[in-house]
C-alpha cells in the first residue's frame, strides 16, 4: 500500500519552476491548488499581471488530497444550515455552489482540460438512520431541489431510506489543477513551485512585500489560498476547527464498481466511496471517519476501520493506497472568502470543511471580482467580516473551550527521559528534558530526531501521529515532518530542530 493520494499516478511530476528573483505583479497569491490557480485563472482573465506561490508541488496539497467529488450540498448537510440560516440564504449557498460546479465544466471544455471529469449521481443512505436521510429529503423539497428524488430500485447497497441528486459530478482534481496551472501560465501570470512564503511584509505604500528563501514578490494585492491564513489570525484561530481523515484506493476481485457518489450514515460515522477510473485501470475510493488533527491516540486504527468497512462493502483484491485530507470547519457552517480585513487588498478563502473543490473556484471568482470592482451576488453571504455571533456561538466555544484544554493540558503533564530508550521505530513521544518539552521520534535507521515540541503558530504542544509519522498540532492544526518542516497549517516557521543544534541531547 503507497502511502499517496491516487490522483498524480497518471502524469510525471509537474514543472513549475522555483521562485528565483524580484518580481513586480499587481497580484500574489499564496498557495497553488484550486483555490489559487482558480483565482490566477479569472485574474490573467480580468488583465492582471498575477504571481503565485506555492510551498510544495502545484496541485499536491489538500486539492490533491481530496475525494474529486463535487456536489451542490454541503458535507454538514441541508439540515445543518437550516438549523442556522433562513431559506434565502441557504438558496444563496446552493445557488453559488451550482454556479461553481458550472464554472469548473465551463473551463474544462474551454481549456480542453483531460481531467476525468464526468455527471454522476449522488446518494446519501442509511441502514438504520431513515430519519436522518428523510430529514434531508423534506428539506431538499423545502428548498426547491427539483431534481431530488427517493431512491430504492436496484439499489446496490443494504438500505432502509436513499435519498438521490442527479447529475453532480467528480474529477481527477490534480489534473484539473495542474492542467489549468499549465495553460495559464505566461509572463503576465507566473507560478512557482516549491517557494514557501517565508515572510509577508506590508510596505508603507499599502504594498505588499512577500519573501521566499530565493526570491520576492511585490504586489498591489494579496490573496491567501492557502486552506488557512497563514501566521496568527485571531479570527480565525478561534473559529476553524481543524479535522482530518483518511483514505483509501483499491482494487477489486471483480467488476463491482460503483457509479456515483456515496455517502453513507449507518452506525456512528459517516464513510463515503466512489470509484475512478483511467487509462484502464480502476479504483474504489472510500473516505472515513473525521477527527479533530493531534487528537487522535491512534491513528492506525482509524484506517483499519476504514479497510474494514470497504472490505464489508466491496471484494477487494487489493489495497493500492492511501492518504490523509485536511479540512477546516467554520463555527458558523459556511466559508470566508474576501476582504480580510475593511479597506485592506488582503483576501483570504478559508473554512471551506471538507467542499472545498466548489468552494475553491467560487473563491477564484468572487476574490477577482472584489478586486476589480464587479459586484458577484455571492459576496456578501461569504463576507469573512460577517458578524454571526449567534450562529457560531455554541461552535466557537467549543472550538476555544477545546483548544484552552490542549494547551493547559499538555502544558502541565511531563514525561520521563528514561520513556527514551523504550521509543520504538516509527514512534514518537513528547518528552520533558533538562526543562524542556521536546518531540522525540526515531525514524528507520533507528536514529532519534528531536525538535521542540511547540508549535511555532501559537506554542501548543504538537503530538505524534503513528499513521502519517508527522507531528500534529491539536490547537488550529498545523502539522510538521519528524525533523520539524512546516508540512500545513497556520505555521509559518518549522519546529525548532534540536538534533541539528545539540547533538548532546540525543547522545
Ligand atoms: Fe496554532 Fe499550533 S496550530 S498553536
């Protein structure tokens, strides 16, 4: 099993070169997935000159990480928003949700995009939760959803209540991203890869200033699509909650794939599959239990539980591969994409929760639009400076409430440095040395790599995850490598390595 999202097995590792000298651009953009590429896109378009960042590879962060699905409700579900929202807005929603899905076939036949992407149907079913899916059925009709409707005939799965949404769809979302990248970029739109922003700088002139290890980029505005805004942002530290999940690609024994999207309810968790296929070669994909990132005692099992649960479902022959997906959920269910803060040229795209494929391209649009002075009739619904203080209230307490016990907890436990000789391979430990709270973890050659463990966002103390052999950060999410590189997140600095600045500690 490769530890990999199946999306980039089909095409070699794109070209997009390292950020090398000064360049002077009306916009830049952080974060080269659907979000930023979609925004590069509608700008280039609009007549700006544009300039994109990305940290790793275009396309290979959360996009590439994702399930490809794309859907017109939320994965909170219609019942979720009509507990907050009245039906104007949440007609709102589906409207911009629709309008994006439209936009995103609208670019793959302009740009002759070769990305898989095709109409599925797409179902959400129980074996024991009828109310829960009837629930979802009288809204949908509530709201107008004309093409709803209750299935049952021929039916491929044990259920008691199907409720079904034609014609939604699914892609291959790194190819549509990194495709898209290939036919954008020009002089006036440059993208660059493996250029991690190491420093935003606001200049007198209302400029903005960004910094990579080799380069620099001058520009009017600024747009961060990177999932979260990087650095601190109290906003929205106290509001997103980060979550995580897993997933997995398999072969089957036979040719029992199946057509659609499918999201499942029975039992506690919800699962999801769907299947892909290209160049002959075909897949089911499942998608499992969501859990709240450096919270997890035990990570491997939450795979297990997901290849328990395809394995109940399909004959699998053999599991291919699998990976873990970010998400971030706002307090108040729907996103924030615009102005970051009022009269500023900052924009931010975040607190998509796991839709963030419509949402991404939504973002493209409405941030171009705001920065070229067209009214989009979405705006105001996503308006990152909204006040819903009732409808985050209980969330964001929560989310608070949550992240003080994190941190106090972590804070006030020690550990024993004797606890280091026990570390086995592949595991890692927080440990109290000389004082110090320090990430331990020992890696396949059996040495040990040590970094400190607070988080270089806010200081909460990061904790090891045995599935991904990552530290994990259970306060807003950032997540770094056992040698302490940022890998995602608010963080914008790696973890400090003591391996590399005091052999003594580990000798
Ligand atoms: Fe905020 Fe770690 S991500 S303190």
């Amino acid at each position: 099993m490769i530890s990999s999202p199946i999306w980039n097995m089909f095409e070699p590792a794109n070209d997009f070169p390292l950020l090398k000298e000064v360049q002077n651009v009306d916009v830049s953009i952080i974060g080269g997935g659907i979000t930023g590429i979609s925004t590069a896109y509608f700008l280039k378009k609009a007549g700006l000159r544009v300039a994109v960042l990305e940290a790793g590879k275009i396309g290979m962060g959360t996009t590439g990480h994702s399930t490809g699905n794309l859907y017109l409700i939320i994965a909170e579900l219609l019942s979720s928003l009509d507990s907050k929202y009245d039906e104007e807005i949440i007609k709102k929603v589906l409207k911009s949700r629709a309008s994006a899905l439209g936009t995103i076939e609208k670019i793959i036949q302009e740009k002759e995009l070769d990305c898989d992407f095709s109409h599925q149907p797409m179902y959400l079913f129980s074996k024991d939760k009828a109310d829960k899916i009837e629930k979802e059925i009288s809204i949908s009709s509530k709201l107008g959803i004309s093409n709803a409707e209750v299935a049952n005939d021929n039916f491929p799965f044990e259920a008691k209540k199907i409720l079904k949404y034609p014609e939604q769809a699914q892609f291959n979302p790194f190819l549509y991203v990194t495709q898209l990248a290939h036919k954008i970029v020009s002089k006036e739109c440059q993208i660059f890869q493996d250029s991690k922003v190491e420093e935003i700088n606001k200049l007198d002139s209302g400029s903005y200033n960004l910094k990579t290890e080799q380069g620099s980029v001058f520009s009017r505005y600024l747009v961060h699509a990177t999932h979260t805004p990087k650095g601190i942002d109290l906003k929205f530290d106290t509001t997103l909650g980060p979550y995580r999940e897993y997933a997995l690609a398999a072969k089957l024994n036979n040719d029992n794939y199946p057509s659609g999207i499918f999201w499942e309810y029975s039992g506690k968790e919800k699962f999801s599959f769907r299947s892909y296929k290209r160049n002959g070669q075909r897949y089911v994909m499942a998608v499992g239990k969501s859990y709240k990132v450096g919270q997890s005692q035990n990570n491997s099992e939450l795979l297990e539980s997901l290849e328990s649960y395809l394995k109940e479902k399909f004959s699998v022959k053999e599991i291919t591969h699998f990976w873990g997906g970010q998400n971030y959920k706002p307090a108040d269910l729907l996103p924030s994409i615009g102005r970051k803060s009022e009269g500023e040229n900052e924009f931010i795209a975040t607190g998509f929760s796991t839709d963030g494929l419509i949402y991404g391209s939504l973002a493209g649009k409405i941030i171009t639009d705001l920065i070229t002075g067209n009214k989009n009739e979405f705006e105001e619904v996503f308006n990152p400076l909204r006040v819903n203080p009732v409808k985050s209230a209980k969330s964001f307490t929560k989310e608070t409430l949550n992240v003080a016990k994190e941190f106090f907890k972590d804070h006030i436990l020690g550990s024993s440095t004797e606890e280091l000789q026990k570390l086995k391979i592949g595991e890692g430990k927080v440990m109290e040395i000389e004082g110090k709270k320090l990430a331990i973890s020992r890696g396949d050659d059996e040495s040990y790599r040590v970094v400190s463990a607070n988080c270089t966002h806010l200081g909460c103390i990061v904790h090891w995850n045995d599935l991904e052999k990552s530290w994990d950060c259970p306060c807003h999410g950032s997540r770094f490598q056992p040698s302490g590189e940022v890998i995602e997140g608010p963080a914008m600095d790696d973890l400090f390595n003591v391996s590399d600045n005091n052999e003594q500690i580990i000798a």
